[in-house]
C-alpha cells in the first residue's frame, strides 16, 4: 500500500532542452513511496528521457528534483549547480536502480557474476552474503537455473529478468523502468510483466515508462500520460483511460485501445 504522506520523489517546475529542442517544459509530480507508477505517451513526447532525468542520466535545463531528500536542481539557474547535483546523484542513484530497453548484461560475466558485481563492487558486501543474496533473487525472478549460464546463451525475456534480479541486488527504494519490455519478442513479454506484477505487490515503488497498457491498467496506482513535454494526464487508470480529460489523450486512446 503506498503512504501518501510524505513524498519519496518531488519534481517541481521541471524542464530539459536540448539547444532549443525543449524535450520536457513543466513537469510537476509528486510520487508516493509504494507506488506504481505507468507513464504512457506517444513516441517522443519526453517520457524517457523524464525518467533519466530522475537518475540523474540526463542534467535537467531547470527546476528541481528531489528524492528521499537529495535534490537535483537545473543547470541554468547557477553554475554550481552542476557540481551539487553530481554530489547528490551518487546519493540517489544507491536508492533508485534502473532497468532499461536493453539489457546492458556484461557478456563475458555470468548470470551470478552479473547479479553480485554491484553490490561487491559498490556497496561492498561480502560475496559470500551477496551471492546468497543473488541466489535468492534469481529464483524471485524465475532464473536460479541459469546462475552459471552467460547473457549470450539467454533468451531476451530472460535476460531482462537477470537485469531485474541485477538492480533488486542494490535493494533500492525506488525502480525505474524504462520502456522494458519493447526490446523484446512477443512470446518473452509476458514473463517481464509478471515479474514487475510480483514486484507491485510486494510493494515496490515503480515508476514504469510503457506501451503496454494491458500492464499499466491492470498494476498502476496512477498513470501520467506525456505529450509535447507535458504530463497532461495524472489520474487512477480507470480516470486516465476510460475518462481523460484533454482532446490529445482522447485521440491517443482511440487509436491504442480503440475506443
């Protein structure tokens, strides 16, 4: 169950551009710890890219993020800025992990390799605790059978699975998914979403960049529909889905959900 008291992730007046490409204008959420998060749009209307901002993968151009605490401000508004974001990313990126399209295994490491090389490496667990901690991660995620095979020799739903078990080793408070599933084939979808299913339900903080909206009906707290830079959408799914507000979101719908 998500608390709504205090926020884990606060994003205040939030713009990226590019040059003069503004890929984000004015992004204002508050997200709860617990929360399932889906973010939906069409192509190009900054939901990756408002997802890297949060880890600090992308500078923002203005306002402010902040997380458990550790605030992201924009580079425009003071050049020291850059600097003290870099101090407070390393502080949020302990907490927030990250699962991309791709799978950004090592392929020369095994599964067991790939899964405790961060937490030895980083958080400087023992590795005896973290390959007893990664065994019990990759059962969690349905690969404990594969702990000596190499990311080559997978399939890609299973490789995303040990790219979950991966990011689940640095127990961080928040995950964000970006778009993790659209890499692979038809028949290895299903067995991502149910991970991430088990993972709501457990009640992991998740905020998920999607097209599969059959997943961000049926597991979301909220669903924030992006478009031109905007979140013009934030509502329960049946809110956003069965009764949005803006002509843009309406048309959207009607072409993916033929409605």
């Amino acid at each position: 169950m998500a608390d709504t008291q205090t926020p884990i992730i606060s994003v205040k007046n939030m713009a990226k551009s590019y040059g003069e490409l503004a890929v984000l204008r004015k992004i204002d959420i508050d997200i709860y710890k617990g929360q399932v998060v889906s973010v939906i749009g069409p192509s190009g209307s900054g939901k990756s890219t408002f997802l890297r901002c949060l880890n600090y993968l992308e500078e923002i151009t203005s306002g402010e993020i902040n997380i458990n605490g550790h605030t992201l401000r924009g580079i425009s508004e003071a050049k020291e800025n850059k600097k003290l974001n870099e101090k407070a990313a390393k502080e949020i990126r302990k907490n927030v992990g990250m699962v991309f399209q791709q799978f950004n295994l090592w392929p020369h490491k095994t599964v067991l390799e790939n899964v405790i090389e961060c937490p030895v490496q980083i958080k400087k667990i023992k590795k005896e605790d973290a390959v007893k901690t990664a065994m019990d991660l990759l059962k969690k995620v349905g690969m404990d059978g594969k702990a000596d095979a190499y990311p080559p020799q997978l399939s890609g739903g299973q490789q995303q699975r040990v790219a979950i078990a991966r990011t689940l080793a640095m127990n961080p408070e928040v995950i964000l998914f970006d778009e993790p599933t659209s890499a692979l084939d038809p028949e290895f979808v299903g067995e991502v979403l149910d991970v991430m299913k088990g993972l709501a339900k457990a009640g992991m903080t998740m905020i998920v960049v999607t097209h599969e909206m059959g997943f961000a009906s049926e597991v979301s707290d909220r669903v924030c529909f992006m478009d031109g830079g905007y979140v013009i959408e934030d509502g329960t799914p049946e809110e956003v889905f069965k009764n949005p507000k803006s002509d843009r979101a309406k048309q959207f719908f009607s072409k993916i959900l033929n409605v």
